[in-house]
C-alpha cells in the first residue's frame, strides 16, 4: 500500500492499542503452513506467513486492506478455515 508515512504510523499504533488484535508467535508448523499456503494460493512468502500464524482455533476472521489477500476470500489447512475480509 502507497501509505503516507504519518497516516501509516498513526494507523499502525491505532491497531498496536486495540485489545482486540492478537500477536501469535512463529512456530516450524505456522513456517510449513506459509509454505503451503504460498503455493496453494499464489501468494507472497511474507502474506502466507501471516495468514498461516492466524490459522489458530481462536481465530475466524482475519481483517487486512491487502487487496491481494482480500480477494481470496478464505485459506483452509484441514478443517481449519480463516476469513479474509477488508478492515
């Protein structure tokens, strides 16, 4: 995304405060997932990467404004299935 620098940043803290985000660390298994997710779906390593640390059980939606990842719609591994939607 073509962001302004402030707009991004000020954008970015906004989301860092909401208690509603989640951080979810990297593991081998979220690394394997991204590599399948890359291929399956078309995608850059650095947006499989995120989609597979989201492919966690608490998680059913996962909100972006990448027009990429927003065109897929969903990822599935197993009968695990995540929501894409536009924030």
């Amino acid at each position: 995304m073509k962001w302004d620098r402030d707009e991004a940043s000020k954008t970015l803290l906004e989301i860092l405060d909401d208690g509603e985000v989640l951080f979810l660390n990297q593991t081998k298994e979220t690394t394997r997932t991204g590599l399948r997710f890359a291929e399956q779906y078309a995608i850059g390593g650095r947006d499989a990467l995120i989609l597979a640390s989201f492919m966690n059980p608490s998680v059913s939606e996962f909100r972006t404004f990448d027009k990429e990842l927003i065109r897929l719609g969903k990822v599935e591994r197993g009968r695990r299935r995540l929501s894409i939607c536009a924030a």
